[in-house]
C-alpha cells in the first residue's frame, strides 16, 4: 500500500497482520534519523510522501 500513514495503519489492520506491524512503523517514525528523509522546508506533506515511497 502506498498510501502514506493511512496505508500503513490500513495495512496493520487487516486481519492476519500482527499488532507488532504497527509498533515497528511507529518506531521508524521515532527514529531520530528518519526525519532527514524528509524533503527540506516540507512538514506533513514530505512526511507523508516519505512514507507513500516506502
């Protein structure tokens, strides 16, 4: 799914995918380096087409 964060809570949701799906997603978001993947000068949108990239 490249839907940005609703694909990734999307995908967690489906049966058959582990709670711990959405937990390791969180955790790349709480990566102190994650954050430089983003475009300079972009907030919520760079945030979210890092994540439709995945």
């Amino acid at each position: 799914m490249s839907n940005g964060i609703f694909g990734a809570i999307t995908d967690s949701s489906r049966p058959g995918v582990p709670d711990a799906g959405r937990r390791i997603q969180w955790r790349k978001i709480q990566d102190p380096g994650y954050r430089f993947h983003r475009p300079p000068g972009a907030r919520a949108n760079g945030f979210r087409q890092s994540w439709g990239g995945q």
